[in-house]
C-alpha cells in the first residue's frame, strides 16, 4: 500500500502535518501533527467519535484531508476497524487475493507453493487459526475473521503498521501474541500505529497520544 | 491492466459466483418459468408487425407464441444479467477498496468482475437458446443466441454502470427495475412499437439492438450487421462509463 508520499524528512516513517477534517459544520480534525520514527509503537486513543478512525482514512489515503499533508516512508499495511475480508472465499483464497495485491505472486496455476504460501502458514500457526486455512469465511467465528482482517494487513511484512482497533474481538491469549509479534517487529525497526477507544497497556507503546476536540495531545 | 491480477480476481469472482447456488439455480430456472409462461397463455394465432431496424415494406406474420419465445428470451437473459452485474459491482464495496490500497487497480478489479459476468452471460445466454428450439425454430438460430447474449452484455455493462453509481442495493435495484421494464421487458416488443409515435425513443433505448438482432434473425433473412454492430457500440459505451465512474468512486486520496 502506498501512502500520500511527498519527499521525507530524515528518520521519520510517517509525518503528519497541520490535518483538518469537517463534515459539514462538524470539525472533526482541527490540527492534526504526528512523527512515526522506525521501530516505534504509537497508540493514538480518544473517546467514541472522537475522530481516531477519520485520521486513520487520511493518514492511509482513503479519505482527503481538508488541510494539512500526510508523508510516508515505508511500505504499509492497513488493518481497518471493520472487518473487510471476503465472506464467500476461503481463508487461503483471501490470502491469495491479497498477495497478489502486494505483488506476492497470488494464486495462480503454476506447481509447487507461492512464496506467500509460507508466510500464510506462518501466521495461521502464530495466530492459532490455522485448521481453518480451508474454511469459508462465513462459516468462522467473529474472533477468528478479525485475526484474518489483521493478517492481511501484514502479510508483506510492511515497515509501517496502521492499525484501526486491531484487537477488539481477540481472546486474551490471542491478544498476548499480537504483541509480541508487535514488539518482534519493533526490534527490527519497523513501526506501527494502533487507533482504540481504550489503551489497556500503556507500557507497551513508546508514545499515546490522545485525540481530544480534533487534537492530538500527549496522554 | 497486469493479467496476473485481472485473472486471480476472475477466478476469486467466479468461485464466489460458484458457492451462490441458489442464486446459480434461479439463473437457469427463471428463462425456464418465463418460457413456462408463454406456452400456457400464447397461441399460434398469426400475428403481423413491422421490424423497426429492417425496410421490407410489407408486414411479418409470424405465430404469436414464436414471437413471444423471443421476446421472453432477450429480456430473460437481459434482466438477469442486469442485477447480476449490479451485484459484482456493488458487492464488497469496502474490501476491494482495500485491495486497492494493497495494490490493485480499479480497472482490473472492474474488467475481473466484468469477464466474470461474461462467463455467465455466455452460459444463460446458451442455455436459453439451447431451450428455444424446443419450442419454436427460429430461421437463423446462430443470431438469435447472439442476439440473447449481446442482451446480456449491454444490461449487464448498464448493471455495472448503476452499481457504480449507486452505493447501496435498493437505488441500484429500483433504476435497473425502471429501465428494464419499460425497455426490454416492453417497447422491445414489437407488437407495441409497431404502431408507437415516437419509435426513435425506442430506438435510443439500451434493448434495441439486442432484440433487433434477434427478432430480424428468427423471422427473416435480412442482415444483422448493424444490430450486431451497435450491440457492441452501446454495451461498450456503457462499460466505459461504468469503469470511468467506478474508478473515480474507488480513487484513493492523496494530497488535500
């Protein structure tokens, strides 16, 4: 995924600048500045209809700021709040969908496994789904559908995370894995930013920042 | 466009289409109720119409049934098509625009779905004419079917052009219901457009060439160059609005 890309300043992943956002009358974002450096986790948290997921659709390009400028780095992977992954397709089938995305190699009709075969196994055994690699989507659990969601967004190992309430929905063992693949990415100095109403664990962010009257304030 | 793309989504559409069994029954049983339809309440009482897209001077006689088989047949596949192609275009709005940000483009997403719905024009399409010659044998069989099928690719190109405009299911359901119902399902026909006022309305209207193409080669020996040319003209013209709207609504933002 590319994000709105203009030249970069040293270090930073991502730099988000001086964003505004209003639908109608309604200021949602009113000055939105952010750095994401490598190797950072960044927990953005705010109440409900606070403007966390707004920010998120601008920082990923899906909707336009009316001010402001969002510049990335890195390749990104983007986790949306709502689940979007393909019902009536199987779990390997929505893994091949989006490999061949990311220009992985997909599904194709040649021999022998894809590349991306192996990091499918590798997160379905990680994230403890991995009987289900056949299954129809529609016939999995709630938990089991957002570890999908989740999955796909990381399947190309991307530099930069977004994250838009990535673990509502997971069981608390499950919930324990998702940070240790977290921090195993952050030792390797890939970053990410996780969007929830609530932080639970604030130890394991290197920064929270709260969204409050559409700015973004030190927690 | 990279093919690679274009056929791993064709093949994702198609398996989607392929596990929507009831939906893939109603496919072959609808033409086949229609066709029901027809033989309980038509006779082969002659009946007399001028073709709009031919000159011959006097008038065709042909049994009322045979020319309702026709009739039945376009908008049957035309209707079905149509809905069907509003689904693919509307269908997981929020996941294709996710493979989007992943890397897709949106003309492969669109032409995917698009050769998804040929695949099932193409069997609708011969299944009807597979079924007609049961009950009435047209002149020219060969142009009929493709007269069917040239039904299926213009409603179902105007299907993916309403599913581009329309975010949710029930506006996109009404507008085909609207157009397809005064068009293919009624003006078409040509014992009401043979005495109309205004035939150029009817004319303009996405059905013509379609049912031209049919009619012309059930009941006559006359060319069909020109229904087939402007089949594929209308339902052309239509796929490229549908892509060109559908792009601009799956368009990622950049910078303000």
């Amino acid at each position: 995924m590319s994000l709105p890309s203009v030249a970069l300043g040293a270090e930073a992943l991502l730099e988000v600048r001086g964003v505004r956002k209003s639908f109608g009358r309604r200021r949602v974002l009113r000055d939105v500045s952010f750095d994401v450096a490598p190797g950072r986790i960044v927990g953005i948290t705010g109440e409900n209809g606070s403007g966390k997921t707004t920010l998120l659709r601008i920082v990923v390009g899906l909707l336009a700021p009316d001010e402001g400028v969002v510049r990335g780095s890195a390749r990104s992977g983007y986790c949306p709040q709502d689940l979007a992954v393909f019902e009536t397709l199987t779990v390997r089938e929505n893994f091949a969908y989006f490999a061949t995305a990311y220009g992985l190699g997909g599904a194709g009709s040649g021999k022998g496994p894809r590349p991306w075969t192996r990091t499918m196994d590798e997160l379905c055994a990680r994230f403890r789904f991995a009987d289900y690699r056949e299954s129809l989507v529609s016939t999995l659990s709630g938990g089991t559908r957002q570890k999908l969601n989740f999955c796909l967004s990381i399947l190309h190992d991307p530099g930069l995370l977004i994250l838009d309430e990535p673990y509502a929905g997971l069981d608390w063992e499950t919930y324990l894995r998702f940070w240790e693949f977290a921090e195993e990415r952050r030792a390797l100095g890939k970053s990410a930013v996780i969007v929830s109403h609530f932080v639970y664990d604030r130890s394991r962010f290197d920064a929270v920042l709260e969204l409050r009257e559409g700015v973004l304030r030190c927690a | 466009m990279r093919l690679k793309n274009i056929a791993t989504s064709w093949m994702m559409t198609m398996a989607e289409m392929r596990r929507s069994r009831i939906a893939l029954i109603l496919f072959f049983v609808i033409p086949s109720v229609f066709y029901a339809v027809i033989l309980l309440i038509t006779t082969h009482r002659p009946i007399a119409f001028r073709l709009a897209s031919i000159s011959l001077k006097s008038l065709i006689t042909v049994s009322q049934r045979d020319e309702a088989m026709v009739f039945i047949g376009l908008a049957a596949v035309g209707v079905l098509t149509s809905f069907l192609a509003l689904h693919l275009t509307q269908k997981h709005a929020e996941v294709n625009r996710r493979l989007v940000l992943a890397g897709y483009r949106t003309t492969e997403l669109l032409v995917s779905k698009f050769l998804a719905l040929v695949a099932v024009i193409a069997l609708v399409g011969l299944y009807v004419g597979a079924i007609t010659p049961i009950f009435f044998k047209p002149l020219r069989f060969g142009p009929v079917l493709l007269g069917f099928m040239m039904a299926g690719y213009v409603y179902g190109a105007y299907g993916m052009l309403v599913g581009a405009i329309f975010r949710r299911e029930l506006e996109g359901i009404l507008f085909i219901v609207l157009l397809a119902n005064l068009d293919i399902g009624w003006l078409q026909n040509p014992i009401y457009y043979f005495e109309a006022q205004n035939k150029a309305v009817i004319r303009s209207l996405p059905a013509y060439f379609p049912s031209q193409l049919s009619m012309v080669s059930a009941f006559t020996y006359e060319s069909v160059l020109r229904p087939l040319l402007g089949s594929l003209a209308y339902g052309t013209a239509l796929l490229a609005a549908a892509l060109l709207l559908y792009s601009l609504r799956m368009r990622l933002r950049k910078k303000p």
